[in-house]
C-alpha cells in the first residue's frame, strides 16, 4: 500500500497545474463546505498514458528480477 501525507499530494498537484495537466475550479462538497476541485486535460490524459506505460514497464522489470532472486 502506498501511503502519501497532505504535503506530498498538495504539491503533486502543485506540479500537475504548472505542467497544465489539470483544470481546478471550487464549489460547494457534499456537505456544503466550499471545496476545490480538480479534473485532467486532454494533455493530462496523454501524460498519463505516458507515465502509465513507463511504470508497467519498470515494474514489470523489477518483478522479473525478484522473481530470478527468489530461484537462487
């Protein structure tokens, strides 16, 4: 499991609007408290086809490598 802090996501998002992956916008939440809001662009979108790709791949290497590890 992958646990992150507020810190960590807020300035993820931070990074994401200055690339200009995604749009915010503020309303209301579900118990009408003023919240803001995120959703990703069409260039969002194809950043994270990218990013999708080199983790599975990446991962896929690393799985291999543990797999050989584990037949010593």
């Amino acid at each position: 499991m992958l646990q992150l802090n507020e810190g960590t996501v807020y300035t993820s998002l931070i990074a994401t609007a200055a690339a200009g992956v995604d749009r915010r916008g503020v309303g209301t939440s579900d118990n009408n408290r003023k919240a803001k809001f995120y959703s990703i662009t069409a260039r969002g979108q194809k950043q994270l086809a990218v990013e999708t790709e080199n983790w599975e791949r990446i991962s896929g290497v690393v799985g291999r490598v543990l797999r050989l590890e584990g037949e010593r």
